[in-house]
C-alpha cells in the first residue's frame, strides 16, 4: 500500500495549527479492543497492538475514549493532581497508535477496504 502526503504551504496557518489542537482532536480507540486487568489488547489491521498499563489508566480510556469528547476536554476530566499522568498517557496512546483522532476513522477504515 502506498501512502502518499503532500505539504502545502498554502493551507492557512491556522487550519495546520488545528490539526493538533486538544480542543478539536476527539481520541478514539483506534480499532475493536478487549480490556484484561492491566492489558489492552486491540486488533489493528497491521496486527495486534498491546497496551499495558495501569488499569485505572486503561478503564479510563476504555471508558471515555469513544470520539465524542476533544483531547482537552478528557484531560480536565480527571483531578488536577493526576492531569500530567493522564495527558502524557494519552499522548503516548495516540503516538503508538492505539488512539486516533475520530476524524480520521472513517478514513482510516476507508483505506483499509480500498
């Protein structure tokens, strides 16, 4: 399969700067996923992908990660004092791929049947 992406410099700086705004990203879960004690296990089209992790930190995805609520929104949703933990854990969900920003699904599963 080939990828192919294009910079274009005439899109708006504030459309590119959209792309990673917390108030517009809605992580999902990136593919069906099953959730056993500190494992997440989800069946991405390139192969299984395994999460551990804390499993207050996995229920908490599980739960909330359902593309309705933006990256900022999830973030302030848990008390100030586990905020850092929390972002830097679905930070490090989306760079591994187990998150998507809900947008994107549709394509992403669009591609996979192509």
């Amino acid at each position: 399969m080939t990828h192919k992406v294009v910079f274009d410099d005439r899109i708006p700086e504030a459309v590119r700067d959209a792309l990673n705004d917390s108030a517009r990203i809605c992580p999902m879960l990136a593919a069906p996923g099953l959730l056993q004690g500190n494992t997440l296990r989800l069946r991405l089209p390139e192969g299984e992908l395994f999460i551990q992790a804390p499993a207050r930190l996995l229920k908490k995805v599980f739960a909330l990660c359902d593309g309705t609520r933006s990256l900022a929104t999830l973030i302030d949703s848990v008390d100030e004092a586990l905020r850092d933990e929390w972002q830097r854990f679905l930070d490090f969900l989306l760079a591994e791929g187990a998150l998507i920003d809900a947008v994107l699904y549709t394509r992403r599963a669009g591609a996979l049947c192509a």
